[in-house]
C-alpha cells in the first residue's frame, strides 16, 4: 500500500485559543495550517466546515465534538479522544491517529485517502457509505463498528479486533484479514461480501459454518 505519512512543518504555530481560531478561520474561509494544538479540551463544540492542513493534535479531549464536513489534510491527532464526535461528510488525507478513543464517532459519507489509524478504541464508530483508499488499521479494536455500503482499495487491517463489524455490502475482495478477530460479523445472507477476502484456515471454518458447510480439520 502507497501509503503516505502526514507532512508537517518543523516548526509548528502552538494554538492557545482554538474555538476562536476556528471561528474566525470560518468567518473569513479560510484554512488552518502549520498549527500545533495540544491538551485541548473541548465538549459538544462547533468544528464544521473547517479546512485543516498540516495540523496536530496533541493530547486533545474533544467529545462530542461537530466536525461536519471538515477537511483534514496532513492531520495528526496523538493521544486524543474523539469519541461521540460527528465527522459526516469530512475528506481525510495523508492522516494519523495514534492511540486515539473515538467511541461511536460519525464518519458516514467521508471520504479517506492514505492515513494510518493505530492502537486506537473504535468501537461502534460510523464509517458507513464511505470511501477509504489506502488506509490502514493497526493494533486497534472496531468492535461492533460500522463499514456498510463501503468502497474499499488498499484497505488492511492488521491485528485489529473486528468482532461484531457490520460489513453488509461492502466488498472484501483482497482484504487480509488473519490477523484480526472476525466473529460474529454481519454479512448479507450469502456473505458474498467475503468473496475474494483473505483469510486463515480456522476463520475459513468458522465463516463455512454460517453458510451451512461442514469442514473437517
């Protein structure tokens, strides 16, 4: 996978008063670059519509959070919590979350392209209808998660607890998915949603089992 880190800047601006920041950034359209944000906390605050590029989040709380249609270009968030927070209809590229909690965030409609998603808690999260193309995950728990109607190229998972995922009519073609914890995922009747995935003997016994098939090992 061509996957591509986030470029920053070797010396950031650090950020003391975000809110206002971004209210004016709105105002005026424009975007938020070179920035440096760390030990944030923010609930329930209106985020939408920005355009971020190069900008990191360092050890930020923001729960609850309304990121609607914000852009996230070479965006790193470090150590954050997000979770609860709305990023419908955002557009993520060249990103990084690195041990980040975003409990049942809101990602339907987005669109990610070349970002790295590790050691994070993404259980029950919304991605749902949206577009990911060389984006990887790593080390992390989805648990119960939603990717339905999703379009993946390059996608991987690797390590990562996928048990109770909802992957209904989302192809897996060329996913790799021995690594990962796969029970109980929610598939369309036939699971044709796995055709062409790749997986390890005893999850292939496992997944016959759900259509009928007996397998000896």
């Amino acid at each position: 996978m061509a996957q591509s880190e986030p470029i920053h800047t070797k010396f950031p601006q650090p950020v003391d008063d975000f809110p206002a920041l971004a209210r004016r950034a709105r105002e005026e359209d424009e975007e938020l670059s070179g920035l440096l944000i760390r030990d944030l906390q923010l609930e329930r605050e209106d985020l939408s519509g920005l355009v971020l590029q190069d900008v990191v989040f360092d050890h930020c709380r923001l729960p609850d959070c309304d990121w609607f249609g914000t852009s996230f270009s070479d965006v790193t968030f470090h150590t954050c919590d997000l979770s609860g927070g709305n990023f419908e209809n955002s557009y993520w590229l060249r990103f990084a979350c690195h041990e980040t909690k975003a409990l049942g965030v809101r990602l339907q409609n987005c669109r990610m392209r070349r970002g790295l998603l590790e050691q994070g808690r993404f259980s029950a999260a919304n991605w749902n209808q949206s577009r990911l193309r060389e984006v990887r995950f790593s080390s992390s728990a989805l648990t119960g998660s939603f990717f339905s109607r999703c379009t993946f190229t390059g996608v991987e998972f690797q390590q990562c607890d996928l048990n109770q995922v909802n992957f209904f009519h989302t192809p897996l073609e060329h996913v790799d998915l021995t690594t990962c914890t796969i029970d109980a995922l929610v598939l369309s009747e036939h699971c044709d949603e796995l055709k062409g995935a790749v997986v390890d003997l005893y999850q292939a016994a496992e997944l016959s089992r759900r259509m009928g098939l007996v397998v000896k090992l």
